[in-house]
C-alpha cells in the first residue's frame, strides 16, 4: 500500500482524518466528556461511543458489502435452527450464534482475507469473532450478547474449523444473499 492509498483509508468523507478524529476523542476523554470511546468508521460517517478499553476497537457496522451494511443484515436472519443444540431455545438472541455469524461475515466481506477468525473463552464458552489483520479491528457480530464488551485482546488466531463455509453458513449466507438480491 503506497501513501497516498494509505490517505485516502484515513480521511473521512468531510475532509477530515482519523488522527484528527483520535485526537478530539483524547481531548474528551482530559476533559472528562467521556471515559474511554470506540470510533467504529460507518457509511454515515465515524461514530463514537464509549467503552471500557480504550485499546479495543469494535467495528459493529463498517463492514460493508456493495454499500450494505452487513451486521444487520446477519442478525436478522439468524435462527434457532442455525445454533447447536446446546444454545437452542436460549432467549437472548445473539447467543449460540457468534460461530456462524462470524463466518458468514468473512464469506461475505470482499476483503474477507484482511481478517482473521478468533476465539476466546468467556464463562466457559468460546466465542467468536474477527480481528483484521492490519488495523487489528473487530468485527464481532453477536457482541451485545455480553453485558461487557469482551476482552478481544485474550483471542487467539485460528481458522475456521472448515474451509469452505459450513453447512449452518452455507445456509445464513443462503438467506442474505436471496434477501440482498
């Protein structure tokens, strides 16, 4: 990536860039405004909200195919049906399904191979997400199962257990692209 590309990622659609972006979150932060804050990079513009780890950059909504927003595009077509057995039934929504969410986000991302699949254990669970390999951004579909924003850092690197997408994302990718059509 030559400079000017690299510019061209870091300016915002107002002229501005992300460093002036990141250095009006830090004045906030001294003036006490607010603790700590994500900046998530969104087609509407950067939205900023706060968080417990200032190092931990949430990304719910940039990810992006053909100018459609992919997080609600995911969750509103996951089901009971596309859970292992053992989180069927579960009220909260988000639970059971961040395995195939976060899989079907790589298969849909053109840049899907900019991120890497993670996991970490929480409440004895593993938990899935991506991480992208440059910016180290999250893109954590089921996120807000959590009451805490999890401690991404604690993930490790892995592949998804197969290559192509399985058969829960063959059909979650099934539904968005019949619906995004």
């Amino acid at each position: 990536m030559n400079v000017a590309e690299l510019q061209a990622l870091n300016t915002r659609p107002d002229g501005s860039t992300i460093i002036q972006v990141v250095e009006l979150i830090v004045r906030q932060i001294q003036r006490g405004e607010i603790e700590n804050a994500i900046l998530s990079r969104t087609m509407d513009g950067d939205k900023i909200r706060s968080c417990p780890k200032i190092s931990q950059w949430l990304d719910l909504n940039l990810a992006t195919r053909d100018g459609i927003t992919l997080n609600p595009e995911i969750r509103k077509h996951l089901s009971d049906d596309l859970r292992k057995e053992k989180y069927r039934g579960n009220p909260n929504p988000a639970a059971g399904h961040c395995y195939v969410a976060s899989e079907a986000a790589y298969h849909l991302l053109p840049e899907g191979h900019l991120y890497v699949p993670c996991h970490l254990k929480i409440n004895g669970d593993t938990h899935w997400f991506l991480r992208n390999k440059l910016t180290y951004c999250i893109i954590d579909p089921t996120a807000d199962q959590f009451d805490d924003i999890p401690d991404y850092d604690r993930g490790t690197g892995a592949g998804f257990l197969t290559k192509q997408p399985s058969k829960r994302a063959q059909e979650l990718l099934r539904r968005i692209n019949a619906d995004m059509a």
